[in-house]
C-alpha cells in the first residue's frame, strides 16, 4: 500500500511498538534521514529533470536550482546546443585565470553549494539547459504528505526509517538486523529499477513479440 506522512509514522511507531514523546517528535527527522540515505544511493530516471535558462554575458557563474543534488548535462546554444564538459574548479582556473577572458563557455563546474562556474566566461547571453538529479519534496514537506517514494517504493521507504528507528531506540539487534536486511533487498529491487526497467523499453529489449494471428 502507499503511505502518506500520516500512516507511515503510524506504520513506524506500530512495528518498533513505542509512542514515547521523544521518539515521536523526532519521526519527521527519522524520516528525511531515510530518504536521504535512498536518494544518495540510487539514482531513478523519476528524479531526473531539467531546467532551461540563461547564461550572462561577462558573468562565469550560474546559479543552481534550489533543489539540485548531481548534474548528468549543461548545454547552451550557441546556434545549436552544445553540451559543456564537467571539470573540477580548479581546472577551469587553470585553464581561464582571467575571469576577462571571454568566450563561448566549454567547461563548467560545481562552485559552491548554490552556483556553478563556467570558462571561459561568457562573452554573450547563452540559452541553457540543465539536466540534473534533483531532491524530491520530502515526504514529511509535501502539501497532501505523500511523495515518490511514499508511492512507488513502499517498503524501501518503511524499511529504511525502521533501519534508523531502531538506531534511534537502540532496539534489539535481531530486528535491526532483520529490518537492515529487509531494508538492502528492497534497494537492490530499486536499484534494478533504476539501472535496468525504467531505461529501456519493450520494443527495444526484445520482450514484445509479433502477434501472429
């Protein structure tokens, strides 16, 4: 069944059977830190998107979206897309010491936690467009309480905040060590997911057959 906020907090304090204030109040915290702990261990092409926008000319620096995690591509337009490579600062630095020097940008790297920085600088305004592996609205954020996770990946999820409950409780170690194995079968199933179904189809993988009447 799906959960909302509401009945996996339920389902949570249910399977480690404790309603204590403490515990209760931190079940928003316990919840995220699960979350976290999937989206930073696999990557599903439902938490891919894209941003489109622009570059400024004179300026080396772009700014993230709010809700960016990892980048999979930038491109800009420059009579066509192309698309920039990835290098780490300090190698655009190298390559660009003056941050006069302008051009159509070629590389780009991750700044700081809220911008990116492109070399050489732009030399004129360049359409962009971002596609990167973005942070969902928490289940415990989301204005109806439900989410992605909540949805699709069931006991992942459940297993996952019963994983940290227990770390929480200090709970016995034969159920910490049944909900942590319960917990890996259920992202090895999301893994396969993610790597495998949701990046292919049918008609490519052969698993459609030519009707024969």
């Amino acid at each position: 069944m799906a959960f909302t906020f509401t009945s996996l907090k339920q389902a949570i304090q249910d399977y480690c059977e404790s309603n204590e204030t403490s515990f209760v109040n931190n079940l928003p915290t316990i919840i995220t830190q699960a979350e976290d702990k999937i989206l930073k261990t696999v990557q599903l092409p439902d938490f891919r998107k894209n941003v489109t926008g622009s570059v400024a000319s004179g300026n080396q620096y772009l700014i993230m979206p709010t809700d960016f995690l990892t980048p999979y591509s930038l491109a800009i337009d420059n009579s066509g897309f192309e698309y920039l490579i990835f290098k780490d600062v300090n190698f655009i630095r190298q390559a660009y010491p003056l941050t006069t020097t302008q051009g159509a940008p070629k590389y780009y790297g991750i700044f700081s936690r809220t911008a990116f920085i492109l070399g050489p600088t732009p030399d004129s305004a360049y359409e962009a467009e971002l596609h990167y592996f973005h942070k969902p609205t928490s289940i415990t954020a989301s204005g109806d309480g439900t989410s992605w996770l909540g949805t699709n990946a069931e006991s992942t999820l459940l297993y996952g905040c019963l994983v940290e409950a227990y770390t929480y409780l200090k709970g016995d170690p034969d159920l910490m060590q049944l909900y942590a194995q319960r917990y890996a079968d259920a992202l090895l199933k999301l893994e396969r997911l993610g790597e495998g179904y949701s990046t292919t189809d049918s008609y490519r993988s052969g698993e459609v057959r030519e009707s024969r009447g």
